[in-house]
C-alpha cells in the first residue's frame, strides 16, 4: 500500500551574489518559513469576488531590506525596505521575472520560481537582512496590494559596489 502524503505549499529562498563580471561569489538556499496572512486575504478577495467578475493578479515584486525583526504571520511590509536607487544605502532594483509552473507527475508536485536582481550602485557597502514579496489584484474594479511572503536571512548579507544580489524565491504545490 502507498503512504499517502499530506498536502503541502512550500516556499523556498535561494540567495546569489555575483561580483561585477558576473563570478558567484555566494549562494544559499533556505526553507521559507513566512507567508504571512496577506498571502490568504489575496486568495480570499480572488475566490469571494462576484460572479463573472473580472479578476486576476496582475503584478508580482520582489523587495530587500535591512530590519532584523522576526517576521510575524500580521506583517504587511518588510520592517526596513532599502530603497531602490543609486544613493547611499539603496539598490537598483531589477525587473521581477517568474516562470511557467512545472508539473512532475512522479511525484504529484509543481512548482515556478520568481526572481528579482538588486545592483550595488551606490558607492558603499549595503546590509540585506530580509526580503519579502507582493502580488497585485485587480478585482471587481478594484486595485489591491498584498504582502505575502517576509522572510528574515540567516544571517545579514553585505553587498560590496557593483555586486549584485539575486533573490529567487521557488514556490512548490505537493499532493
């Protein structure tokens, strides 16, 4: 008889960290732990939207951050997001790029991943201790916001000028 497995949505974040000619420099992949509620509040306005309604999700961003609060499952934004540009403690933030789900029918599992860059084009050193994520509604004629993943790093990660640092976070669906 086959063991039968329990149901599961799983978030995984890997962090990369090129130097200026594009040479890894570091790599790191860890479990997330964090989907906060925003990521049910998103569903919820998607599934109790009126019949016929037009619906759909219509944008996804990936942000950095220097705070070291412990995320809680009420968060809506990161505790300290870095700014994107070229000044003194900011990034330039890439565009957000996800992929086509993949099914393994082997295993009843599937999964995309979604990926954003951050440049180091300040001058100066810059500290990433969390990162977090967005998606976007429009509903019944209505624009929605919600933060839905917030995730602490192990430990903070200082990018030197000109590296740049990939986040990718790679959402999986088990039956």
């Amino acid at each position: 008889m086959e063991r039968m497995r329990k149901p599961n949505i799983d978030a995984y974040l890997t962090v990369i960290i090129t130097d200026k000619n594009g040479k890894v420099v570091y790599r790191r992949r860890y479990k997330s732990k964090s989907f906060v509620v925003g990521f049910l509040n998103a569903l919820h306005t998607v599934f109790t939207s009126p019949p016929y309604a037009q619906q759909y999700i219509f944008g996804a961003d990936i942000v950095v951050g220097s705070g070291t609060t412990k995320p809680s499952i009420t968060d809506g934004s990161l505790t300290s997001q870095i700014g994107n540009g070229t000044g003194a403690g900011q990034l330039q933030y890439g565009t957000d790029s996800l992929t086509t789900p993949i099914i393994n029918t082997n295993n009843n599992s599937a999964s995309f991943t979604w990926s954003k860059s951050f440049t180091n084009g300040s001058g100066g050193n810059v500290t990433v201790a969390e990162v977090g994520a967005y998606i976007s509604t429009f509903n019944a004629g209505n624009y929605q916001s919600y933060f839905i993943l917030h995730d602490l790093l192990p430990s903070p990660i200082t990018l030197s000028p000109n590296q740049v640092l990939t986040v990718v976070y790679t959402i999986t669906i088990t039956t």
